[in-house]
C-alpha cells in the first residue's frame, strides 16, 4: 500500500473539503495517509516512509511545498507531488491539466505517471527567489496590489473572484503607464517599453489567464510574454472578451529562454503570488533549474 502525506490548506477556495471528507476519499482507493494542515507548525517534516504528497490547496500552497522540498538538502528523499487543486485560479493544475472530481483524481494516482516541473531562481534581489508560475513585471504585480486592498469585498465565490479580478485587471490596463524594461534573453536584446514582461513556467497566471498556451513546464525554457505599449489596445480588447465570456484571437509575442537578464523601470514585481518590494531600477538574473520537482499526473 502506498503511502500519502496530504499537506491541506483548509482555508482555500471555497473551503471545499474537510480532513475527514479528505482523509476518507483518499483511503477509499486505497492508499494509506497521513494528515497534516498548512497551517500548523511542522506540515513540513515528512517521513520518509512517504511515498508521494498531496497537496489539497491553491497555488499558493503548492508554492509552500515545492520551497519545503527546493530546500531539502541533496541527500535527503524527494517525494512527487499529486495535486487535489482547491484554489481560485490554480494555474498549476491547469497547465498540468488536473482537473474534475476529486475521486477521479485520486484514481488516477495509481498510475503513477511523473512530470518534470522546471523551476524559475531570481538572483541580484536582497535574498534569491524562486518561482512555479511566473516572474514579471508591471501591470499583473499592479493587479494583485490593488486586489489585497479588496480582499474583505470580494465574493468567496471562485467564479466570481476571477471575474472580479479580470475586471480590475482591465482598469488597471487603461491607465497604466508603460515603463522602460532592458531584457536581454539568451543573448538576445528585447529591450522597449511594456505594460507587462512575464517570465512564465506555467501556461497561466493571475487570474487564471492563459498567456502562453504552448508552454511546457518541463521542457527547460521559459515562456517570456512580452506586451508593448503598442499592443496595449489590443490586450484591453482581449481582457474585455474574456470578462465577456468569448474568445478572442490575440496572440501575445512569446520567445523562449533559458537565461534572462532584466531591468524594470518601476515598482511593479511578483514572484507567483508574492510582491517582491523593490524601490529603483534593479538588474536581476532569472535562471531555469530543469525537472528539480514531479509532479503526478493522469497522462
């Protein structure tokens, strides 16, 4: 019988599950777990009995166990993660595609199939940062400043929180003001003006908008987005028919890199879900560390 450590954030989404209705739906198919919440001292002193965690949460939770395991020293066991994502936007599921009934999900862990997760490190900040998602610059960091601000008056509902967020997205596109960016990718200057530079390892962030639908999270490149001043009207068209509910044909200029060199004009920084306070114009190193985590999947 293989055993499962479930790492729970019990606060995420919409409260879906208990550790009960957890803990039961995992042992129905047959696994033998252990429970420990987020949100308690030592979730993250895992046996190495364990074969494999569950993380039940939204990327920020996944975020907390990928930096428990990225610290792990090099002798010490490394576990795969299986995902039972219960978070509002949950880009890393997405770009997985992880997704439908929880039982079903954790069916498919019997398979046990791996895929390399690619890690983004940030240097030349005051302490290195590591990221899952994304790393960037401008108008999304913009975003999630002005969200926290919000937070008491946003509906719990996670379709409502993404339609909420989409919808200050696209006022924060209207009048923010593009900055100065150096980007050199690989060798290669890209340097211009731009409402959004994003260092992407997963095919969506923020509120669950896909920027780089080609991306692979395993493949060793980032995915870097690039929005200009000039493609500025036409990212307020695509915000608009996404808050509409439609599609829309806007393909966003993308190149792959393996090392990046970047100095932003601004304020405006995150790291996933973290802001990251920077006060002037600082150079930073992005590097990609390839398949440091796995994930499980069904295919």
């Amino acid at each position: 019988m293989k055993r499962a450590q479930l790492l729970h954030n019990p606060r995420a989404g919409e409260k879906d599950f208990s550790k009960k209705e957890l803990t039961k739906l995992i042992e129905a198919e047959g696994f033998d777990v252990a429970y420990s919440s987020v949100k308690k001292d030592g979730w993250d002193d895992f046996d190495d009995k364990t074969d494999f965690l569950v993380v039940a949460g939204g990327d920020g939770t996944v975020r907390r166990a990928a930096k428990a395991l990225v610290n792990r020293k090099v002798l010490d066991k490394q576990f795969p993660i299986a995902l039972l994502p219960h978070g509002t936007a949950n880009n890393v599921a997405t770009t997985l595609n992880i997704s439908g009934e929880v039982s079903d999900i954790i069916r498919s862990w019997h398979k046990a199939n791996k895929k390399k997760f690619d890690v983004g490190k940030v240097l030349g900040l005051d302490e290195d940062v590591f990221f899952l998602e994304g790393f960037g610059f401008g108008i999304f960091p913009k975003l999630m400043k002005v969200m926290k601000k919000m937070e008491d008056q946003v509906n719990e509902n996670r379709d409502e929180k993404i339609k909420t967020a989409r919808a200050v997205l696209y006022d924060v596109v209207l009048s923010y003001e593009p900055r100065q960016c150096k980007i050199i990718a690989d060798d290669v200057d890209h340097s211009g003006k731009y409402i959004l530079v994003e260092i992407m390892n997963t095919t969506s962030i923020g509120p669950n908008l896909g920027l780089s639908n080609s991306g692979d999270p395993g493949d060793g490149e980032f995915e870097v987005v690039l929005i200009s001043e000039g493609h500025q009207k036409k990212f307020e068209e695509f915000l608009l028919s996404r808050i509409n509910g439609k599609e829309d044909n806007y393909s966003f200029s993308t190149l792959k890199a393996k090392k990046i060199e970047v100095s932003w004009e601004g304020k405006d920084v995150h790291a996933d879900d973290e802001i990251l306070k920077i006060e002037k114009a600082t150079a930073v190193s992005i590097e990609i560390q390839p398949g440091v985590l796995e994930f499980l999947v069904s295919e």
